[in-house]
C-alpha cells in the first residue's frame, strides 16, 4: 500500500504543479496565486497522516522551489509546505473521512494564512523584501480567499483518490486476528472432530440397532 501512496502522491502533485504554474499563475488575480499544490498537501495529510503529510510537503515543495519561473531560494517553499503537511495530518481525522465541512474549511483557512506568513517569514530571513512591496495584508486575505474557494472542488476528490489506496483497516486487522485466533485455538479443528464423532456415534447407533434387529429375526 506505501507504493500505491508513493505514486498517487507523486501524480497528484506533479499535476496540481503544472496546472498552478501554466493555468492559475496565469490568470493574473490580484493578490497571491491560488495554491493548488498546498490543497493536495492538506488532502493527503487528512488521510494519511502527519507523517505522510510532512514528507508530501516537503517533496512538492521542493518540485516548486525548482520549477520555473520560480525566483526564490530552493527549500524555502519546501520548509513552508512541510511544516503546513506535518500539522494538517495532526488534524486527520477518523479513519481519514470527513465528518462536517467546518473543520477541514478551518484548516485550509489556517493553513492558507500560515503558509504565507511562514513564507513572508523565511524570505525575510534570506533578504527577500517582495511580500513588502505586494503588502503583507493583502496576500493574506486573497490566499485564504482563492483557497477555500478551490477547496472544495479539489480537497474531497483527493481523499477520496487517497483512500482507493488504503486497505481497510477493520477488515485487514480483524481478518488477520481472526485466522490466526482460529489456528491458535484449534476451533475450526475442533468443529471438524466434532462433526466426526457425531457421524462415527451415529454409524455404530446404526449398525447396532441392525445387529439387534438381525438377532430378533434369528430368533
């Protein structure tokens, strides 16, 4: 099942990727750039974890810090989407479904909001002034804006995608417990015994009801 994450992973970040770069950098809105690539991180995050989350972050983060026209130093975005991965799958909730819309829109807005606070963060620990000259409110509003706009056309249809490759936990780990639990305790075994001798009384109940019926006649 890791090789099926890896890879739906890898494809879903690849293509929200390309359609950031080639379609929603392209639109020119005001204010920052939908952020296409931070809703598959907090999809797969909500299914798969924290873990899962934070290495998914980094990965696609790091794709953008290569990708052209990108302007920044590389690992800047990584830090920012492996840090956002990491506590979105702490929020994971149970067996990875969603039970009301508020929680998972909460987090896209918190992590919308931390994502470019921590990105305005890093770039001005490395000299780069940009998010001054834009305004720093402005990218704030607008990124939460556009991406709880996206969020739910993209968020549910990439659960739904990470669960396809999970094996249902119950069923995997109550299967396992229960056949190992039936060759531990010998029940099936014991069941076939039983039906043994059941059928072996019953032959010699036969077979002596025919001797006796035999003897009679004799007599």
């Amino acid at each position: 099942m890791r090789v099926n994450r890896t890879l739906l992973s890898a494809v879903l970040v690849v293509v929200a990727l390309v359609v950031q770069v080639s379609v929603l950098a392209r639109l020119q809105l005001p204010g920052a750039t939908p952020d296409l690539l931070l809703l598959v991180v907090l999809g797969l995050a909500f299914v798969y974890g924290h873990v899962a989350g934070a290495l998914t972050g980094f990965g696609a983060g790091l794709l953008a810090d290569l990708a052209p026209p990108a302007d920044h130093a590389a690992g800047r975005y990584a830090l920012v989407l492996c840090v956002i991965g990491y506590l979105a799958g702490l929020s994971r909730p149970a067996n990875g479904r969603l039970t009301s819309a508020f929680a998972p829109m909460a987090v896209v807005v918190a992590a919308a909001l931390g994502s470019t606070l921590l990105y305005a963060g890093v770039g001005a620990l490395v000299g780069d002034t940009a998010a001054r000259h834009v305004g720093l409110g402005s990218l704030l509003f607008t990124a939460a804006l556009y991406d709880l706009l996206l969020a739910p056309f993209t968020i549910p249809l990439i659960m739904a995608l990470a669960r396809r490759t999970e094996t249902d936990p119950v069923t995997e780990n109550s299967g396992g417990d229960v056949a190992a639990g039936w060759l531990a305790s010998g029940t099936g075994l014991s069941i076939g015994r039983q039906r043994g001798q059941l059928r072996l009384r019953a032959a010699r109940g036969r077979a002596a009801r025919a001797g006796r019926i035999k003897g009679v006649k004799r007599l």
